[in-house]
C-alpha cells in the first residue's frame, strides 16, 4: 500500500471489523476469491496543489446531449481537444463528488466530462416505455453513448461506489474506449449468481439498505424519508466527513429525479436475483459474470475509514493485469473519496494517465 500524505487516523478496532467484512464480501458477494497481498508499484508524490475539500460548489458549464436511450445531463471543463477524463458518481451521491477534482484536472489540459447517472439530475429517459433498469451493463453503455455523442474515442475513466462498476465494467468489456482507470474500492464487477452465497453476519449488516430495498416497506420508506435516508448513508459510509447542510442538499437536489427510485430499487434488487434484467443485455452480462481480468492501465483507491462495505484490495489485485498501483488515502477518509480528498483523486487520474 501507499498512503498519500495525510496523517493517520485510524479506528483499529472499527478497521478489523472492516477488513473481515471486506474479505467475506469478497467471497461470496463478488463471486471472488482472496488473492495474495496486493502488489503495488511507487506513488509519484502529489504535484498539485493542495485545496480544501468544499472549496468549489459549482463547475463552470451544465450541459445536455442526447445519447442512447437518454438525455444526459453532465458538466464539463477544460479544453475540447484536451485528453478526456469521464468521472462518475454512485449512490447516493450526483456529480458534486467531482466538484472540486474538475477544476484540478482542466487547467491541467484534461477535457473533463461529469455526467449525471440514470435517475440522477437532469438526466432524463428519452422514451417513457424504456425500462428503468440499472443494470451494470446497460449503465456503462450509457458512458460509451455519451462518448459517441460528443465524439471521444478514448477517455481515462474515473469513479467510485456504482460509478467505480461503472469504468470497471467499460474497462473489461471495452478496453479499446478507456486509455486507463481510476476505481475507488478496485474491483466491482459481480453478477446476481455469484450474489447468492450467503454471508456471515457482520458483513451482510453492512448491506441492511440492500435488503431492506428488496421489500415495498424498503421501497415506500425511501420515497418518505428520500434525504433522512440519504444523509444517514452519508453519515455512515464517511463517518469522518464533516460536511454541512448545504453540501448535502446541493446533491440532493439530484434525487428529485422522475425515475430515481426505479433506478435505485431495481440496482438492488437486479443485483440480488429479485428483479429481471433485459435479455438484450444477456451477453454482456454472461461476460462479466466470469468476473473478467481488466488490461487497462489502473490506479485503485480506498480511504481509511471508508464505512461502506467494501473489498480488501489483496482480494481482487489479480483482477487487474496492466500497469497497476494501489493507493490507501488516510487522514479519515471515507467512502466518497472524490469529494473528501479531491487532491489525491485527481493526481491519481493525472499519474494513470502516464502509465
């Protein structure tokens, strides 16, 4: 491993329980084996400089573009001809993780492109009788149809949470569309069969959220309790981010989205075999389901004191066989990494880069 300079402040106790959670969730709800310690590479020292997380609160243009089956809402920054940076959000966050990574990147040359995800923001479905599906395969042929739209052939693709699957996912099944990646949390690849081992207590209480989305109590509850509900995940997944109303509702302001709901629910339930797919994505989806080796160049990240349920990175370094470095973020970082360091976020998008 290879903290990035940030002093240590760790829960040890917190930190065991994480890592035998990890290992289990690595087992059976990631259809993976443990594999020997991850083997990592040099980190080049941060060349950026220094900011303070909640520095920005916007970015510089919103734009829309239709692309396969949706109307895109995305930012971008930085020059049109500039290699393409496309980084992506998870649940329940929007792009707002990105907010203060973008600014870093374009004055660095990147054409930086932020799109919302289906049932996020101003993304809309462009049909009403499109399914809703959240599918990880249909939600990275969403990414390659915003590239197509604004004719990037080749991007770095970075993310975390459902976007970290998301580059995952485009970089075993598209190689030839990702120059490198950026995965907070490695290697999340995983398929309905593979989620039905059973898990020991400890880590499946990690994944209550996802059981309890299985039930319409889960699902009436959400819709109730939308932002109490998304603060607490907040709370729990990053229990030393210290963030303020005003940083939670600007992102919550991307849940007032039509399909919102739909999209997180059938995520879930999808992933758990207690919602159908789409037949047109069988093939794809039979692909990933034999968790498939990633060639692109790689940086995997993790935070400290992530509090979301999450792989031990010695689990799936095998999973990766291009240039590949692992870095531990400490300082009490947690689950949204992106937001809480953006510093070591975009210097390890910029170090992939020249890999």
């Amino acid at each position: 491993m290879n903290p990035i300079g940030m002093p240590e402040n760790i829960n040890r106790q917190r930190r065991r329980f994480l890592g035998t959670a990890a290992m289990a969730i690595t087992a059976a709800q990631f259809g993976m084996v443990a594999f020997a310690n991850a083997q990592t590479g040099g980190v080049t020292p941060p060349d950026l400089p220094a900011i303070k997380p909640g520095t920005n609160t916007s970015f510089k243009a919103l734009k829309q573009v239709n692309a396969g089956l949706l109307d895109i809402g995305y930012a971008e920054d930085g020059p049109a001809d500039g290699p393409a940076v496309i980084l992506l959000h998870g649940w329940p966050y929007d792009i707002h993780s990105f907010v203060d990574v973008t600014p870093m990147l374009a004055p660095a040359g990147y054409r930086v492109i932020v799109p919302y995800s289906r049932g996020f923001g101003t993304t809309r479905f462009l049909s009403r009788s499109t399914f809703r599906n959240a599918q990880q395969s249909a939600v990275a042929l969403d990414v390659i149809a915003l590239m197509d739209a604004l004719k990037i052939q080749k991007a770095i693709v970075g993310g975390f949470d459902w976007g970290a699957r998301t580059a995952d996912v485009m970089a075993a099944l598209w190689p030839e569309r990702c120059k490198a990646i950026v995965s907070v949390s490695g290697y999340l690849i995983s398929s309905p069969a593979g989620n039905q081992a059973p898990i020991p207590p400890k880590p499946a209480f990690a994944f209550w959220y996802q059981y309890y989305f299985t039930t319409e109590q889960g699902r009436a509850g959400y819709v109730k309790y939308l932002n109490d509900f998304n603060k607490l995940i907040w709370h729990t997944a990053s229990p030393k981010w210290d963030f303020d109303d005003a940083t939670f509702d600007r992102t919550a302001a991307a849940f007032n989205n039509p399909d919102h709901v739909d999209i997180v629910m059938h995520d879930y339930r999808w992933r758990l075999g207690l919602a159908p797919g789409e037949r047109k994505y069988d093939e794809l989806e039979k692909r990933l389901a034999a968790l498939p080796v990633i060639t692109v160049p790689t940086i995997t990240m993790e935070g400290d004191d992530n509090g979301a349920a999450h792989p031990v990175s010695s689990a799936y370094r095998d999973k990766f066989s291009g240039k590949y470095d692992y870095r531990l973020i400490t300082g009490g970082i947690g689950h949204n990494l992106p937001q809480e360091a953006p510093q070591a976020f975009a210097q390890a998008v910029i170090d992939v880069n020249g890999f």
